[in-house]
C-alpha cells in the first residue's frame, strides 16, 4: 500500500493512503456541518432582527389584533431553517401574508417580492363594459377619457410610474378636454396607489406642489386647510407625531378649478394612495363618492431595512386617519356616499349609476366579461447584500467537490 509523504516545514509527513481518505472526508462532513450551523445561526440573528423591528418600528403592531407570539411560533422552526437567504425571504413572506398589510413587503437577494397577501379584493367594474358605455380614449398607460353628453369621465387606473409621462396632464384635461363639461366622473374602482405625490404634492417644475385634487378644494387662491392627518412613526414605536397634509386653493396663474359637480367611483380595489386623495376630497365641495367600500390600506411610507442575511424589508411607518382624524382608515376603509353594490353580469352598473345621478341616461350595448384588474404593485427594492447563507453552504459543497478530486487522482 503507498504512503502519501507530505512536507511540512519541520519535516516528512507520511501518512497511508487510506487514513488521508479518511481524513478528508471527515474534514469535509465537518466544514459542511459547520457552514450548516453558521448559516442557521445567521438565520436566527436575522429572524430576531425581524421580531425587534415590528416591536419597535411597525405602525400596526398593536392595531391588526395579531397574536405576534403565536405567529412567531407557527413559523420559526422554518424560517430559521432555511438553506438559503432567498428562501428565508420566502418563508418570511408567508408569515408576513398573515398580518394582512398590503404595504408590508419582503424582498428576496433577487428583489423579488415574496409576499402573499391573502385577502383578495373584490372588483366592481367590468372595463370592457366601460368601454361600450362610454366612448374611451386612451390618453395614455394610466389615464382614459370620454365625454358624454357633456358630462366628463376621467379613469386613473393607478398612482404608479412616472410624474412627466403619466400624470403631469391631469391639470392639463381639467383646463382643456373636461373646463366646459357640466360635471365630472372621476373613477377610481381599479386604482390601487401609488406614489402620493402624484396626486397631491408634485415636485416637478412649474408645479410648486399645486397637485391635482388641489383644483376641486373649493379655497381660494393661497388658501390653506389641514387634511388628512397622518400619525407617523419618525424613528421608534415611542417617538411617534401626527403629520397634517394640505388641501389649498391654485395660484390664479396655474389655471382654473373645477368646480361643477364631481362623481367618485370607488370600490373594495380603491386603495392606499386613492385613499389619501379620497380624504383630500371630502372637504371640496359638489363632491360625492359612489360604489363600495375602499380597501381600508391606509399604512405606507415604507421604509426599508436590510436584515443581516441580506433580506430586505419594507414595514409600514404610516397609518392615514380620516377627515377627522378620529378613525384609522386601514382595515377600515372609506364608505362611499351611494351605496351601489355591483352587480356581475357583465355590464357595468355602477358607472350606469353615476351618471344617472347627474341626470344622464347611458346604456350598455353588449354583454362581457369582468376584466383583470390593477394590483397595488410596490416599487422595485434597492436592496443590496444578501446571499450569505448561499455562500456558506456554496463553499460546502466546494470542499466536498475537492475532496473528491483528490480522490480521483490518489
């Protein structure tokens, strides 16, 4: 049987073929087992950041009646079991699924959103309908119009994506396409946020924070009311402060406001951002809502942390309050003035409703399908790191790999 001679600085090494085998497996198992442990212990290090963060920085913690100790219990044992970081993110999102936060988000290494929301939102619109009802033009990816009648209808299907390309026109339409229309419908039912700004406080040039639902508030020029009201985290679940949004007049040089009688369609998918901008809208005058309860998704202003396995995530730092400031409007929502619950049958009643509210007979010409509809989908993450899990048990797999190697060629 051949010896392996190995030289060291003090000297020869001899060792017997099948000890060095025995030798470099054993070696292996334990850096595999070692890497293993490492990579679990990175795990509950993470998971325990994650507990630390909804006790200190989670606007609901003590709002959505969740039994956190018995959440946490149901999913540890897996999530801290996890091989890997974006499984960990996978397994967390589940447990993140059951507090029931639409703007609660986890991020794998990937900037994927492994989140399961388990409410499902009802819809009460059917767009095909709404096409034969109304003759649709597409002003652009967010934004529709029609004039019936010389009544206007405006669909804004989302609060998502770029302020010059998207919703720099909606003052625009107001001052041209609907400035001689008798009234105006504005729906909202497949609108699931977006960013806030868009709809109320623009920052773009020319704009000077003069935002869209600032043309129906009814105040004079430079006029200024409270609305709104937010109860924001600023760093800590102790430190916490009631923030007033604006409703205010336009500066007479930025146009003209609306200020004939206004519709707002909205349903159980009218969410987040829409909502905000409902709260701006109750105090303009001429102004009802028709449809269903909104969603009642009133948290935002994430903010992201990045735990120490390189997961990101996204909790709630804001709950909106009503006009009032009385009522937390998440899981609440916002009741319409006109009840219309829909009705499926492939027509769009709803919209019929409005306008005959406003004294105007449509019809629907066809039958339909209820069609897909809008999700509140969230910003991409810019979360880097991450993958540390898949490092330790990577190098693993190398040691074993050369292992076998040497082997081969003993």
């Amino acid at each position: 049987m051949k010896n392996l001679i190995l030289h060291t600085e003090r000297g020869k090494f001899i060792m017997k073929k099948f000890e060095f085998k025995k030798f470099a497996v054993m070696l292996s198992i334990f850096m595999v087992l070692f890497l293993v442990s490492t990579a679990f212990a990175s795990n509950q290090a993470a998971f325990d950041e994650f507990k630390n963060l909804i006790q200190t920085q989670y606007i609901f913690r003590d709002f959505k009646g969740v039994n956190w100790p018995e959440l946490y219990a149901r999913h540890e044992s897996q999530i801290v079991n996890s091989a890997t970081a974006d499984q960990f993110a996978q397994n967390l999102g589940i447990l993140v699924g059951e507090i029931g936060d639409l703007h609660f988000r986890v991020y794998d290494t990937n900037g994927t959103n492994t989140v399961r929301y388990t409410r499902q939102l009802q819809r009460n619109f059917n767009q095909e309908a709404i096409s034969r009802i109304v003759p649709i033009t597409r002003v652009n990816d967010r934004i529709s119009t029609a004039i019936v009648q010389n009544v206007g209808y405006l669909q804004i299907n989302s609060w998502l994506g770029d302020y010059s390309r998207y919703f720099r026109v909606l003052p625009e339409l107001l001052q041209t396409t609907f400035r001689d229309t008798n009234a105006l419908i504005i729906d909202l039912r497949m609108n699931g946020g977006g960013n806030w700004n868009f709809a109320g406080e623009p920052t773009a040039p020319g704009h000077d924070g003069i935002g869209f639902v600032h043309y129906f508030s009814g105040l004079n020029p430079g006029e200024v009311v409270h609305i709104g009201y937010f109860d924001w985290i600023q760093t800590s679940f102790y430190d916490r402060r009631l923030i007033p949004h604006t409703q205010r007049g336009i500066p007479e040089n930025m146009g003209v406001p609306y200020t004939n009688p206004v519709v707002i369609l909205i349903g159980e998918s009218s969410a987040s951002t829409t909502e905000t901008f409902l709260t701006h809208m109750a105090i303009s005058p001429n102004t009802i809502t028709i449809g269903d309860t909104t969603a009642g998704t009133s948290g935002g202003s994430v903010v992201e942390h990045i735990l120490s396995n390189g997961v990101s995530v996204w909790p709630s730092k804001v709950a909106a309050l009503d006009v009032n400031r009385n009522i937390i409007i998440e899981d609440i929502g916002i009741q319409p003035d006109v009840h219309v619950p829909f009705i499926n049958n492939g027509s769009d009643n709803v919209l019929i409703a409005a306008f005959a509210h406003l004294g105007v007979t449509v019809t629907d010409g066809g039958g339909g399908t209820p069609p897909p509809g809008n999700g509140n989908t969230p910003p991409p993450s810019d979360s880097s790191g991450g993958g540390g899990c898949n490092a330790g048990v990577g190098f693993g797999v190398l040691v074993l790999a050369v292992f076998f190697f040497i082997r081969r060629r003993a």
